[in-house]
C-alpha cells in the first residue's frame, strides 16, 4: 500500500535522488525547502512536487506515515520538532535509502574524498551497459541517465558515500548506513573542517567503513594514495588496489597512458590477465584511475572489467565535471565543481591535456567552509600554477571563518600576489559579479575559462556565456 513520505530540506543533492526513488516505488512525497536552484529545482518540479516553503510545523499535514530529514535541519527545525511530538517516525537519508531500496540488494558504496560522482555514475553506467540494470544514486547530473537515481531491477545498487554527517543527531558518514557488499576508497584527504578536526578524524571514518563489508565482500581501494592503505587495516574483506603506478600489490594498473582532445588512451593490467587497451572520454590521469576503481567493483558483481570496459566509450560523463557550457567568440566555457586544492590542481591539470596550447584561465570561488580556510593558502597556490591565468573570488563563508576560534578565512589577496610574482596574471574581486565584470574584458579568442566551485557561484558560468554571446553579436 503506498505511503506519504515527508521530506524535510528536500533539495538535497541525494534527497531529491530520494524523492525520485520514493516515488518510482509508489509511494506519496511531500516536503519543504529553503529558496532553491537547479538542477535541484528542476528535478523537483519534474517530479510533479510542489515544495513548501521551510520550515513551519504547520507544513506537516494529516496523514504522513514517515518523515525523511536531511542533514541541513538541525536539531531546533520546526518541522522535525513537530514530527517529534506527533510521534511519527522520523529518519535520516541514508536510513531511508538502507530500508527501503538497499535490503536484499548488492550494495557498492563509492567513498572518498575525490571522485565519488564521477566513479558512482561511470560504475552505474558500465553495469547498465553490460546489461545488469542496477539501481543507483548519484549525488550530481550524471549524463547516461534520465534521473541521478533509479531503482533498477537487477542485484547491484551503486551508491555515491558521502562522508559528510548523517543528520541532526549522527554526525557519522552517511556510507556507515548502506552495509557495503562492495565498497570503494578513491582517495583519503582532510576536508568537512566543520566535522572533522583533523586528517587523523577522517581516516577514523574511513576505517568504520571498511570494518563494516563483510568477509565475503570486496574492498576496491587506490593503491597510489598512502591515506587509503592507512585505512585499510580493520578489512575483513579481500582487498583489490589499483592505481597508475605498476607497484607489485596492484591488481589493476594502468599504464601507456596518452591523453588528448578525445579522451584518453591507456592499457588496463588486471592481475593474472591479459592487459587490454581502452578508450575513456574522460580527461585527467585522475580520471583514469576512477576507471580502474569502477572496472574493479563491477567485477565483485560477476562481470568482466573486459565487458565493462566495452561500455567506457559511450560514457557522457557528469555535469559540472569539466563540463563545456558553451563556446563563443573563440571562448570556452567550462563548469566544474572543483572546491578543494586536490581537485583544483587535477581539474586544470585535466583542461590542459584537453585543450592544449590554449590559455587556460582557472577562476575560483573558495566555496565551503574548508575551501575558504586560510591554512589552505599553500596548497591553493601550488594548484593554481596549474593554469596560465587566475581569477580568484572572495571566500564565501569568509565572515564566519574570521570569528574568534575559527581558523580564519583564505587570504586572497595574498594567494593573488604570489600567483604575479610567479608569472601567472592573477587578481581577485569581492563577488561573482565584479569578478565577471574584470574578467570578460581580459578574454581573448583561444582561452579556456575553467569556472570552479561547489555552489552555484552567483551563476557566473551563465553570465560570462551571456557576455561573450553579446561580444560575438557586436563583431558578427
């Protein structure tokens, strides 16, 4: 019999992934939200949902079976406080995802610190393509697919684990919910200031998850990061490690890698095997390591990486992943979600190969409140030197990591002057606009504007596109 769910904060990158799933079973969704923006907003007005406007107890009509709280709403949101006394039964995403779609299902869990989305929807689609129909969650815009989420019929569920905290009132990762047949470790790197102290905290998390996959299951970790084969000590499962080195523990490698405009060229290794040569759309030797890992968990589902990597080729890849937004008057616009110095570096590192002998420009937003640490000032720089030009925007949580007992916010314009003193043309602005503004008229035909942060960076993707569209009408 169907159910009425309520969904509180349900805008979330995977609540509204939820929201879908819900509703492919049957079930009623309803829910509430803060003012929202796409692809979110979309999604749900797609969805046929009218989200109400959060947070008012009175939203919680006569009715409601369960309640679903993202981990947006604190312990003091109304809605959940009403849900509370009403005595309805309240739960946490991943509580929900775990008793609703994962019992009876094959679990893999993506994690780590880099990689996750891409990794989730390149394993989905390589499953899809070998005809396993697996359900999945991806917390982004995966291109192969309709939806970031779909039941499936077959006995995979790929899911994207997200280290970040449960809800209100668990302050764990949300993979320690999913109970992983396989579970994959990208990378282990300090990030989530505001919920980890430290990269000692971090790994603590990483370990819980590994000890949870059963002796029968399969740990799929990457052998070139030492913080992943730190966490790997409580595994009771079999290990697999892949990586780009060809060290004598790997069971998958890849090596002769060639990257170009088309993609990237390189030979997979598996242990025991015949290697074979692939072809991946993808751009970035980070990139080619995420291969390895879905290869690697797809076959803990039966299926060959030799069959799954037939599937590579028709990848389409995820959005705001060194997505092209649009090219005009000679300019290329490129959206991509990179907040943390690791990513930055690879994300640049990745439009170089891509598109070489043109100027790249890497223009930042220090989104989150870990981006946006001063502590990170080094680390910035070093991945910065990865582009020929820099634009750099105030942090956005800078007010609240300048309080007293913060560890105060990035120095831009610091990280500005050691970029001109380097060589790199570099400045800053306060907001998204003023840096549009000083940016557009310092874009010459042959640049690669690569426009980098984890929120929606006051739509300056949309505006540069606006304005070099109205430079090539006054030229035509």
């Amino acid at each position: 019999m169907p159910r009425t769910f309520y969904l509180i904060a349900i805008g979330g990158t995977a609540m509204t992934p939820l929201a879908a799933l819900l509703i492919e079973k049957g079930d009623r969704v309803l829910g509430s939200d803060l003012p929202l923006y796409p692809p979110m907003s979309d999604r749900l007005v797609a969805l046929g949902l009218d989200v109400l406007p959060g947070f008012d107890a009175r939203n919680l009509a006569a009715g409601i079976d369960r309640v679903v709280v993202g981990n947006l709403a604190g312990k003091d949101n109304p809605e959940l406080v009403a849900a509370l006394s009403l005595g309805l039964p309240v739960a946490s995403m991943p509580e929900t995802l775990r008793t609703e779609f994962l019992a009876g299902r094959h679990p893999v869990v993506i994690a780590g610190t880099h990689g996750k989305t891409t990794t989730t929807a390149l394993t989905a689609w390589l499953l899809t393509a070998a005809g396993q129909a697996p359900g999945y969650l991806v917390a982004g815009e995966p291109q192969n697919f309709p939806s970031p989420s779909a039941a499936g019929t077959g006995p995979a569920f790929v899911i994207e684990g997200d280290e970040y905290s449960t809800s209100w009132e668990d302050k764990g990762p949300k993979f320690l919910h999913y109970a992983p047949e396989t579970f994959v470790v990208t990378s282990v790197e300090f990030d989530h200031a505001d919920l980890y102290a430290d990269l000692d905290a971090v790994k603590a998390a990483f370990r819980a998850g590994v000890a949870l996959v059963p002796r029968g299951g399969r740990i799929v970790a990457c052998g070139d990061d030492p913080n992943v084969r730190d966490v790997l000590s409580p595994a009771r499962a079999r290990v697999v490690l892949y990586g780009l080195g060809a060290g004598a523990d790997l069971d998958f490698f890849a090596d002769e890698i060639e990257e170009g405009p088309a993609g990237t060229r390189f030979t997979v290794h598996p242990r025991g095997r015949s290697p074979f040569p692939v072809l991946s759309p993808l751009s970035g030797r980070h990139n080619v390591a995420n291969v390895l890992a879905a290869l690697a968990a797809g076959e803990n589902l039966g299926v060959s990486a030799e069959r799954l990597a037939t599937g590579l080729p028709g990848f389409l890849g995820v959005k705001r992943r060194l997505e092209v937004r649009a090219t005009a008057a000679g300019i290329t616009i490129v959206d991509d979600f990179a907040h943390h110095p690791t990513a930055v570096a690879t994300t640049l590192a990745g439009a170089r190969k891509h598109w070489p002998g043109r100027r790249i420009w890497g223009v930042f937003e220090p989104r989150s409140l870990t981006a946006g640490r001063a502590d990170f000032l080094e680390p910035y720089f070093a991945a910065l030197c990865e582009a020929d030009a820099v634009a750099l925007a105030a942090p956005y949580h800078a007010t609240r990591l300048s309080r007293p007992g913060a560890p105060g916010a990035l120095d831009v314009g610091a990280l500005v002057s050691r970029l001109c003193a380097g060589g790199h043309e570099a400045f800053s602005a306060p907001d998204p606009a003023a840096l549009g503004e000083a940016l557009l008229p310092r874009l010459v035909e042959g640049d690669v504007v690569v426009v980098m942060s984890s929120g929606a960076f006051g739509g300056l993707c949309g505006k540069l596109v606006e304005g070099l569209a109205a430079r090539e009408a006054v030229s035509a």
